[in-house]
C-alpha cells in the first residue's frame, strides 16, 4: 500500500515539475478594475498583451484541483499533438522543435522529466529495482584472539597471492581477508584487476562483483559496497531517480561526433534529439512494464525492447538531421554501441555519488 502511495506521489511531482518546465501562459486570472492581476497592465481583451495571463482567475477547491489534473496530465493540450510525433514520426518532432515551433508541443526537457517519473512510480508497483536486501558474507572467527585472527590474515593474503584473478576461489578469499580487515581495524589495500564479492544473495544465488581500478574515487565506491550493500543498493536506486538528467549531457557528446564534420547541426540540436529520444525510450519501457502486467509474453516484450527503440532512432535521425537511408543507418549502428559507454558511465557516476553521500 505506502509503495503504491508512494508512486502516485511520484507521479504527481513529475508532473509539477515538467509544468514548472512547460507553464502556460496564464493560468486562470481574474480582471482587476481593468488591469492584470499579475503585472497590472490595463487589460485589453481576455489576456494581458504583457505577461500573457488571463484575464480571469477562479477561486474555488474545484477549480483548484481541475488545475492540479490538468498539470499533471494534460500539459496545456501539447501533449496530444506531441506523443503521436514522438512515437510515430520523431525526427519532424525534432526539427520541426529546433526549427521553432514551440508553442505547439511538449518542450523535451518536460517530457523527459514527467517520463522519467512516470517510469518510476510504474517500476515501483511492479516491483523492479535492484535488490536492496543481501545476505552478505561474513567469514572470519569472532572469538578468535587478535594474535589468532592476524595469523590468519597473514596466511590468507599469502594464499591470495599466489592466486590468478581467474581463480573461482578467489572472491570468497577476497571476502574473508576483507572481513578479518574490519574485525581488526585494517584498512583494506585494493590491487588494481583484483576481482571482489560486493554482496550475495544466499537464499536467491546471486553475487555482485567488482574489480578495483586504482582511481581512488572508484576504488573507494567498491569499498563502500563491501562494507554495506544494502544501503549502496538503495542510494543506487535513488541516485538513478534524482541524476536521471545526467543521460542528456553524457549523451550529446557521443551525437555530436556522429555529425563533427556538419557544421549547421549545433550542440543545441543534439540536446534536443537526445530528450526527445529519452523521453520516448522511457515511456516505451513504461508501456512495455504494463503490458507485462496484463500477461503479454516475455520473448514479445525482448523483441519489442531490443528492436523498437532501434527502429525510433533510426527514424528520429534520419527525420531530425534530413539523411540518406544508409546514413541513418550506420549512425545508428554507432549510436547503439555508445549507448553501452553511456549507461556505463553513468552507472560509474551513480556509484561514485553514492559512495560520496
């Protein structure tokens, strides 16, 4: 129950926010002796000819809630004229947005911000995020003697030398040796490739593992989820709800050296073709969570997840940057790759965030 509370919650901010994003230019007013309530312009006609707002405003509870629906849902009526460009005809959206017709649609940045917590109140009622409970693994000899438990250090440090990084026994020694480090006050001393056991589910039989890299701030995430995985595991889900923005500059870059030697395509059209194209990737995993929900099979729902969204990119460029059929093609292709070094990157921040909180 407070889950589902909670992602209607969600639901509701990610509407205020993107209003916030995308206002209309007046909401309900009301004449005030001739000038507007807002500026106090004298009013000619039913709108101010300065700010825009209407000339009337209501004062009612039901008013105010019709107010709050239409935020959350209706987005001044662009919503409508935007989705079926988005999802069937993406790159007109897109150009027909760089080229200036703005008042008719859903700016990219509102879009991008209602989907993404549209996305997460859904996931959030169906229940898919990463686990946040783990049974981790917790070796060494409580009753042992420091004398005791530092032999024992010594001897399994030794062992892990003589081990490759391939060694399947060598994570539950990693763990061990991480355990009697804690139990005695040491700080543990990561070797660059060395592969570690962040935390296991026993009762599920999964592992999460990690290899340290010699960066500091990365090393120090990987110790942070050793020493508490479950608390990492839910900063991890919260941190991709609050930095979700983060995809749209990460992203550019990688747009931007599809088309480097375009000079008439600027960063701020790439800007645009990455929200749009957020937007939709977000609302269409949302569309495939529900019909999930209403028994459609799961071999349709990976098909329909790995070849739509290639299909829309494919669309949205060739539309947005007026390509050939080839040269859509291979940015796509290109495209897809970067996706992976994009997700992967922002996943490393997300971990670094989380270790800095």
């Amino acid at each position: 129950m407070t889950g589902g509370i909670e992602a209607i919650g969600s639901i509701v901010e990610g509407g205020m926010l993107a209003r916030a994003v995308e206002p209309r230019a007046g909401e309900a007013t009301d004449a005030h002796e001739g000038a507007c309530l807002n500026c106090g312009i004298p009013l000619i006609g039913s709108h101010c000819h300065a700010c825009g707002q209407a000339a009337h405003v209501h004062r009612t509870m039901g008013a105010f809630f019709h107010d709050l629906i239409h935020g959350v849902l209706h987005f001044d009526g662009k919503t409508w004229r935007t989705l079926p460009l988005l999802a069937w005809k993406p790159g007109e959206l897109t150009r027909r947005y760089i080229a200036g017709e703005r008042a008719r649609f859903v700016s990219p940045m509102a879009l991008f911000l209602f989907s993404v917590f549209l996305m997460f109140a859904v996931f959030q009622l169906a229940g898919i995020g990463p686990p946040t409970e783990f049974n981790t693994r917790q070796i060494g000899r409580a009753a042992a003697g420091p004398g005791d438990a530092r032999q024992e250090l010594a001897d399994l440090k030794n062992a892990r030398k003589q081990m490759g990084a391939g060694n399947p026994a060598a994570p539950i020694v990693d763990a061990q040796i991480a355990a009697l480090q804690k139990q005695l006050g040491e700080k543990a001393s990561p070797v660059p490739g060395d592969e570690v056991v962040l935390a296991e589910n026993a009762g599920k039989g999964s592992r999460l593992t990690a290899r340290y890299t010699g960066l500091s701030f990365i090393d120090h995430a990987i110790d942070k989820w050793r020493e508490n995985p479950s608390l990492m595991s839910y900063k991890l889900q919260s941190n991709s709800y609050k930095f979700s923005w983060l995809l749209i500059p990460l992203s550019i870059p990688f747009v931007w050296l599809l088309f480097a030697w375009r000079r008439r395509f600027g960063p701020y059209d790439h800007a645009v073709f990455v929200t749009y194209s957020l937007g939709f990737m977000t609302l269409f995993y949302v569309a495939l969570v529900l019909l999930g929900g209403i028994g459609v099979g799961t071999g349709l729902l990976m098909l329909l997840g790995v070849f739509v969204p290639l299909i829309h990119i494919y669309r949205q460029l060739k539309g947005a940057y007026s390509l050939s059929c080839f040269s859509a093609l291979w940015r796509t292709a290109a495209l897809s790759f970067f996706i992976f070094w994009i997700l992967f990157l922002f996943i490393d921040l997300l971990l670094v965030l989380g270790a800095a909180d």
